[in-house]
C-alpha cells in the first residue's frame, strides 16, 4: 500500500488512467440486462485506488468536464435552438418537479431523523450531485446570526454529507436513467434513439464506416451504340425520362474523344452513361448491348458537400433552381439536402435557404462548375479547428465566472454550464458557417468519453478516501439517508414524466431525466446505450433549468430543516 500510494504521490495522473482502464475493463461485464458501464465502473475503480491516498488537482476535473460538456453541446447545438419554444415546457417542468421533489425529500428525511441544517444541506448537494449547494447553504448558515464555533461545525457537516453521498449520487442517477427507465418504460434506449433519428433523418438512409448500400442509386455503365446511331448526345439524354442521365465519356475507333451535346454518335462508339439507376437500366433497348468494360472507359466520380451561398439559388424552391439551371446541372447529380444536419424532403416545394448543404456527385470538373455558381464546397478533414473550438471554450468558461445574485443567494453556471451554452452556441454557428469549426466525429467522441470518464474518475479519487471513512465512523445512517435522496425524486419525476407528461421516446425520456438532476455521468451512459445525439436536446434543456433550481435548495433546505 505505501508502494502505491508514494507512485500516485509522484504521478497522481497513474491513478487517473488505471482508474479509467480498470472501469471500462469492469463495465464490460453483463449481469441479466444490467451493465454497469465505463462511467460508473471508473467511478467504482477511483474510489477503491483512492483508499491508497491519492491527491489530484482540482484543475484537471474542470478541464475534462468542460472538455465533455462542450463536445455534447456542439454536436447538438442546430437541434437544440430548433427544438426551443412550446415543445421545451415538457423540460421545464420535469427540472422543477425534480427540484420541488428532491427538496421536500431531503426536509422530510432531516426531520425524521433529526438531521441538522448543515447535514441535510450537505446530504441535499451529495445526493442530487449539485456542489453548488455547498456554497449557497454554507453562505446561508453564516447569515443565521449563530455563535462562530455553531456555525463553524453546521458549515463542516454541509462538506461531511456531500463527501458521503455523492458518490452514490453519481452512480444512482446512472442505475435509474440508464436500467430502472427502460425497465419502466419497457424498452430499450438504444431502439427508442434509432427510432427518433429515422424520424429526424426524414427516411433518408444513412451508412455506418464501411457501410454502403447493395444497390447504389447513382451507377454508370458502358453500351456499344446501335440502335442510338445518328442520334446527338443531347437527344439520348433526353430519352431518359425516368431519371436524368449523362453521356460522360465516348470512344470511338479505339480513340477518346470530346464530349458535346450536338455530337452525333456512330455505330460502334462506345459510351459511358452515369445516371440514376432507374434512368440507366433498360438503356440497352435504346443504345445498344451493354459492355463490361473497355480500355481507357474507367473515370473517377466523386462526392461533394456544397454550402449553398449564391443569392441565386437561396430562397427558391427546388422546383425553381431546377428550372433555372438545366445547363448547369448536366453530370451533377443531388444526393440530399441538409439544414442544420437535418435532411430536407427532395420535393418541388422545398425552399433552399443560405447555408443550407446540398451534397452532389459527379466529375471533379463538373462539381467544380457547380461550386463556382452555388458556393463553397466543404472538403472532408480529419483535422479540428483548435482557433474555433479554442476560443468557444474560453467562452463558455467565461460565461461561467459569470454570478447573478438575487439577494443574497449567488446563482452561476459555473463551468460546466458555460461550456455547455458555449458548445450549443458555436455548433449552431457552424451549422450556419460550415466552412469553420470543424470537429471530426472520431475527436468529439474522444472529447466526449475521455472528459466524462475522467471527471468522474477525478470525483471518485478525490472523495473516496474521505467517503468510506466517514461511512465507517458514522455508521450508514448518512450514506442510506443519501441513498434515498438521490432515488426518490428520480422516481417520482420518472412517474411524472411518463404519466402527465407523456413522454413515449426512452432516449429522449432519459436525457430529460438526466439533465433534471445534473446528473452528468448518467447522460454519459445515457449517449453510449443511445448510439446517437438525440438524447441531448432534452439533456441541454433540463440541464441548464437544473443548475439555478437545484442551487436555490441550498438556502431553502438551510431556511426549512
């Protein structure tokens, strides 16, 4: 053990990433259809390596859960502002039954077991992980006019309950979003989250890493020309009626030649036509048969993202640019359409508005043209933009100095909470400017994991220690006093969730649920089982709504117990 604890001594950042190793190792393991989870497994793991006495700067838990907290609010920023207005109140009122409920807990549990002010207040942030009530309830207890040594021992016990509850805190508020929820609900998050994205995703398709479909719409194929003989170039792509076509390459007598719309085509040519698979199948009843290949055919297509920027195109209806832009379509074809990461419907009524993101594929040369007209086209990176993200953290971490009193109880974000308005911001912002801000989805996810697992395992390195003791000392009165603090308001937000609010989509039920109690590595296990982002809308709102409802208990748990 002193072995031990000298290496964490020397290089406390050890004990960090052992923690983080040994939980993800343990939250691999199925028992039935509980799995505890990477979170709370490095959570279990911080707390027995904190027992070999572990000292870890406070800094490094700020900085990874504003590293995590920022990656969520960015991926979810373009949904989030949509989603604002009347579809927000069923969050607002799942934070403030949370807030009402955990409160009048705690006062009837201090009450029945005659728990002192600082005690309950303690017990209140530990058990509904908000360590903002540290400071309101201890600020409240100075202001009671009682006897300096009074005050002193209320104001210790408020660091003594929440050393004792909050690491069942975290790891309860996990067990209840991520097992009790869909136990209630009687299904699984992960079906609930592909379901609401098919819904978003407006029927389009879309392939993991790896993925592609066994039918491509776009195909190009060669035919050797027979039946089409005297006819232009022109005159066979407009026999397509099905789906548009384009004549991209022509071979003639063993030799490339140039294409144009006026060329007229000669027995024996042979063509590549590249089209909509329901305008090239049965092409061969009007060409010719059809080859498999021809020295000097092959070309290379591609696909492109194009921010649409010209005045000419936004604010028109696809029926319009169609129209407007026959000539300069030829060998480009629309894959879809996106807003804010959201398809739109391919329909004549759809209305292209500026920064909108029209995906096309054809020759370079022709996607070139294309984005001379339309605007910039996004080339795929691997690389983040460190200026962007940079300056939206500094933000958001400014933002969270930020302290707004009213009275004498200070209300703030805090750090976590300006990351998140930070990161919902400037995702919106690059939804609207794609051509900055990019952040591979490989590194948000590592942002995301990394800054969650680590903060919680920072959590448990640093109050375990301290946690146990005090359990062993105090009996478990606290800790079981806790214990009911971070269930029952849960449970009784979960019912009201389900039967008056009508929530029907687990995934979006439990981000709800874990926003309302700040419960940060609940919604970490809540975005791994869902697969998907959609979690997050509803997380973003409660969570903001839950860090001022949850801080006001501070001083009213002081006022009643």
């Amino acid at each position: 053990m002193n072995y031990l604890h000298a290496i964490f001594q020397q290089s406390p950042e050890i004990a960090l990433f052992l923690a983080l190793a040994g939980g993800y190792w343990i939250g691999k393991f199925q028992f039935g259809k509980f799995q505890l989870g990477g979170v709370a497994g490095s959570l279990l793991v911080a707390v027995v390596l904190s027992q070999v006495g572990v000292t870890i700067d406070n800094g490094i838990k700020t900085v990874l859960f504003a590293l995590f907290i920022y990656a969520v609010g960015f991926e979810s920023g373009p949904q989030f502002f949509r989603s604002l207005g009347r579809k927000s109140i069923r969050e607002i009122v799942m934070a403030a039954v949370l807030a009402l409920s955990g409160l009048a807990t705690v006062v009837v549990l201090a009450k029945i077991f005659s728990l002192d002010k600082g005690l309950a207040a303690g017990i209140a942030a530990g058990g509904l992980t908000q360590s903002a009530i540290i400071g309101t309830a201890s600020s409240a207890i100075g202001k009671l006019g009682l006897p300096a040594d009074q005050t002193q021992t209320l104001q210790a016990n408020v660091a003594i309950g929440y050393a004792v509850t909050y690491i069942f805190g975290s790891f309860g508020a996990i067990l209840v979003c991520v097992n009790i929820l869909p136990w209630f609900m009687g299904r699984g998050i992960r079906d609930d989250a592909v379901k609401a994205e098919a819904e978003m995703l407006a029927g389009a398709q879309v392939f993991g890493p790896g993925e592609s479909a066994a039918l491509p719409d776009l195909v190009g194929r060669l035919f050797t020309v027979e039946k089409a003989a005297g006819r232009t170039v022109a005159d066979l792509e407009a026999s397509a009626t099905a789906a548009p076509i384009a004549v991209e390459r022509i071979k003639r007598k063993g030799s490339i030649v140039g294409v144009d719309p006026g060329f007229v085509l000669e027995r024996g040519d042979i063509v590549l036509v590249v089209g909509r698979r329901s305008g090239v199948v049965g092409l061969e009843a009007v060409v010719g048969p059809e080859l498999q290949a021809s020295d000097g055919m092959e070309m290379v297509l591609a696909t492109r993202d194009v921010v649409v920027a010209n005045a000419e195109f936004a604010g028109h209806t696809v029926s319009d640019i169609i129209e407007a832009t026959r000539d300069l379509r030829h060998g480009v074809f629309v894959l879809s359409v996106k807003r804010g990461g959201t398809p739109l419907p391919l329909e004549a009524k759809t209305r292209i508005e500026a920064g909108d993101i029209v995906t096309v594929y054809g020759l370079q040369e022709d996607l070139q043209r294309i984005a001379k007209r339309v605007g910039p086209v996004l080339v795929p990176s691997d690389k983040t933009d460190f200026v962007f993200h940079g300056l939206g953290i500094v933000v958001g971490l400014l933002v969270g100095l930020l302290v707004v009193r009213i009275g004498s109880i200070p209300l703030t974000l805090g750090s976590g909470g300006g990351a998140l308005l930070a990161g919902l911001a400037f995702g919106w912002y690059r939804s609207r400017n794609m051509t900055l801000g990019n952040m591979p989805t490989g590194a948000s996810t590592l942002l995301r994991d990394l800054g969650l697992a680590g903060f919680v395992a920072v959590v448990g390195l640093q109050s375990g220690q301290q946690a146990v003791h005090t359990i062993i000392e105090s009996g478990l009165s606290i800790f079981l006093i806790g214990v009911a603090v971070t269930i029952i308001p849960m449970l009784i937000t979960m019912a009201v969730g389900r039967y008056v609010l009508h929530y029907d989509n687990v995934a979006v039920f439990a981000g709800s649920l874990s926003g309302s109690r700040s419960a940060n590595p609940a919604f970490g296990e809540v975005l791994d089982k869902a697969g998907n982002s959609v979690p997050t809308t509803s997380f973003a709102i409660t969570y903001a709504l839950a860090n001022v409802f949850l801080t006001l208990l501070g001083p009213l748990v002081v006022a009643l117990v």
